[in-house]
C-alpha cells in the first residue's frame, strides 16, 4: 500500500460485512435454553409478586379503608405499612434479580456466547 499523493486523500482497506448469526442454531443450544429459562422463571415470579402485592394494596385503599386508617403506633396506619412493605417488595426483587444474574445467568450467558462462537459471528 502507498502513501496518498495528496495530504487531505486516505488509503481505505475494504472489507466483507459480517454475517448475520444464525439465530436458529443459536436458540437450540442447551446453554442458551437454559439461560433463557432460569431468566423468565425469576421474571414471571417476580412480576406476579410485585404485581400481586400492589393490586392487593390498591384493593385494600379501595375498598378496606376503615382498615387502613387503623392506627398502629405513633401515628403510623395500616396504610403506611402496607405501602412501605410495597416497596420492601420492589427491594427485594431487584436484589434478587441482580443475585440470580451474578451467580447464575452471567455464567451462563458466557457458555451460551463460547457455544455459539463455535457456530460462527455472534457479535
């Protein structure tokens, strides 16, 4: 390769784009079904708790409100405690979520990339 004649020209080198991976054989490996699996079992339990905790709050605001005017101590109501234990809830999910993807899913996602780099390109 030789230098530009002129200083504002450049030498460009072509390339072959990448291929597009094969998603198919990639979604049929073990260690991507697996890793798919544990990430939507955490998922779908998660969303129903949370979900499950805040129509309970909102039906109990609705229709249970006696209930939760009812004072515990020093002003605090039923109320409030349910509505702090709702994000205790939040809190607890996403603690969970960030434990299962260290301990589990990031190991598994580096099997399922190592597997399919034996199929080809996948970044």
């Amino acid at each position: 390769m030789s230098a530009p004649e002129h200083p504002h020209e450049t030498v460009r080198t072509v390339t072959a784009p990448p291929q597009p991976p094969d998603w198919a054989r990639i979604s049929a490996l073990p260690e991507f079904t697996t890793l798919v699996g544990r990430r939507r079992r955490y998922t779908t339990v998660a969303v129903a708790l949370s979900m499950g905790s805040l129509a309970l709050l909102v039906l109990a605001m609705a229709f249970a409100g006696g209930v939760m005017a009812t004072t515990l101590t020093g002003g605090v109501s039923v109320g409030i405690v349910l509505a702090v234990a709702e994000f205790a809830t939040l809190v607890i999910t996403g603690a969970g979520w960030m434990r299962l993807a260290e301990r589990d899913l990031l190991p598994l996602e580096a099997a399922a990339v190592t597997a399919a780099g034996s199929i080809g390109d996948v970044r």
